[in-house]
C-alpha cells in the first residue's frame, strides 16, 4: 500500500522540498506550495468554471422540464430528460465537485511530507535514520516511536526525531551524513509540527480560520454563480451541501492534522478565494455587437428623397 500511495507522496513532497530550498523556511514553503498545487490545479478549476457556464445555459430547458412535469422531479422520466438534456450540452454533474475531490490526494501527500520530513525533505534514508534513531532512544528523548528492523515494521515520529537531532546534534555528529541540514519547523513562533490543542492556547485559530477560509469560498463563490432559477435544480442543490460542509471538513482536518497542514488549507482557501473572484472575470465572453442591416428604400422614397434634396438647394440659392 506504501508504494502505491508513494506515486501521490514523492511528486509533492519533492515539489515541497523544492519549495524549501527557494525559501529556507518550512511555513512560507508550505504557502509557496500551497499556490503552485492551485496553478497546478487550473486547467481543472477553468473546466469547472466553463462547466457552470453550461449549467446557466440548461437552466431554461430546466425549467420547462419542472414545468412540464409539475414540479414532480422524483418521476423517472423526468430525470431521464434531464440527463438528455445535459447529455446534449456537454454538462458533467462533477464539474463543480472535481477540484474539491483533487485536493484530498493533495492534503493527504502534504500532510505525508509534514510527519516525514526528514524522509522527504532532507532525504534521509532508513539506513542512515535507524542509527539516529537508536542514539536517541539511549539518550532518552521521548515520542520517537516503535521502529522494529527485524519485523520491518516502523512507526515513528520524524518531527521528534528532528527535534532530537537539534538537541543532541553534536553528539549524532558521526551519525549524519556529510552536509545534512536539519529542517527548522519552527514558523512565527509555531511548531509546525505540532497539532492544534483544544482550551485557551491560540493554536485553536488555526482550524478555526481554516473553517472560516473555506465558508468565504462557499459563500462568495454561490453569490458569484448564483442563476435563477438554479435554487429549483437539484444537481445544484447537491453541490450547495459540499460547498456548505467543507468548513467542517476544514476545522475537523484543522483539528486532526499537525499545524502545518492547516496553515496549507488557510492559505489554498484564500488562493480560492482569489481565483473564485477573478476566474470568471477572465473568462467573461465578450458581447458581440449585432450590426444593425440598412434598409432599403423603395422608388417612391428614393424620388420623394430627391424632390426633397432639390427644394433645400432652390432655398439656398
């Protein structure tokens, strides 16, 4: 399973380490990262933007269909005819959904990256950890984890172990390899590493902003695209509830993950926030000017145009 899911972990985290070697400080790292996932992630959100375009253009057919049929859209035939409809307009129903469902995979390898840095990162092996591992372990530091090499079987805590590496380097000097520099998961005072606590520490701030990010990207993004008549469809109604349960997605992530992930998800929500506001201003469709056709006069106009020209010129004269 470790290998499967590493086709996910390695492209990031090396984007990560990228990151961190153009800024030398794991938070602005992770916000660096953070924008490059959603550039990454625009041809995808561009679709989903064009597909919301094609929602407003069914939504008059829509209506005719709820008309037709009386409200009743739990008939079979109905949602047969919807389906057609959207068929015919190249409409997907998951457009919308799509960027949200790619960010899961994102979190989860950033998320990787964060518990892993020394594996990802400063790209220590297991053969070269182990050592520093067992030095630690006899020093006393506490947190590392299990790590049977026997039984091939490992649960560790890099985050610890790269903190015990800050405390006792000079005694791990023989242990590290030539030119290895520790990561610093320090960021404003924040251990990145850390998870956010519950009770009067204002690490709690950093789910609840998370949350609050990811409402103004709901809420701005439904006042944006709001059609009428969309409130009456329900394909529109289901992606009203995702985008209305994410900032509880958002603050039980905040809450279950270290602080650097949800530092990730504050900064991606206002990376949304920003494309959510300039991305259909980009791709407005400019209004095309209909030119207006000459008439054409008849002979009695054209003679009575001519009487009228040769009266002007014998007042004149």
């Amino acid at each position: 399973m470790g290998n499967i899911l590493n086709i996910i972990y390695v492209p990031l985290a090396m984007i990560l380490k990228l990151c961190y070697s153009i800024t030398n400080n794991y938070g602005l790292a992770i916000i660096f990262f953070a924008f490059i996932a959603k550039v990454l992630m625009l041809p995808v959100s561009v679709k989903s933007e064009l597909g919301r375009r094609k929602m407003v253009k069914v939504q008059p057919k829509l209506q005719a269909l709820q008309q037709k049929y009386k409200n009743n859209t739990r008939d079979q035939r109905y949602m047969d005819e919807v389906q057609a409809v959207y068929r015919e307009e190249g409409y997907s129903q998951m457009s919308g959904c799509l960027p949200t469902l790619i960010q899961f995979p994102l979190i989860m390898g950033l998320w990787n990256a964060i518990r892993n840095p020394l594996t990802y990162v400063c790209g220590l092996v297991e053969k070269t950890m182990y050592p520093i591992f067992q030095k630690l372990t006899e020093l006393g530091v506490e947190n590392l984890g299990t790590w049977d090499l026997a039984a091939n079987k490992k649960a560790i805590n890099e985050i610890a172990i790269a903190q015990g590496i800050d405390q006792y380097g000079d005694q791990l000097s023989g242990l590290l390899p030539e030119g290895f520099r520790n990561i610093d998961l320090n960021f404003f005072g924040l251990n990145l590493g850390d998870k956010p606590v519950f009770g009067w520490d204002w690490t709690i701030l950093i789910p609840i902003i998370s949350a609050l990010t990811s409402f103004l990207v709901g809420y701005i993004g439904q006042r944006i695209n709001r059609t009428k008549g969309a409130q009456q469809d329900p394909t529109q109604k289901s992606m009203n509830f995702v985008l209305y349960t994410m900032p509880l997605i958002s603050l039980w992530m905040g809450f279950s993950f270290q602080i650097g992930v949800g530092i990730y998800w504050i900064f991606s929500n206002i990376f949304s926030l920003i494309q959510t506001v300039l991305l259909p201003l980009c791709l407005r469709e400019k209004k095309q000017v209909v030119p207006v056709k000459e008439k054409k006069l008849n002979y009695n106009q054209l003679q009575k145009m001519e009487r009228e020209k040769k009266a002007a010129e014998k007042e004149d004269s």
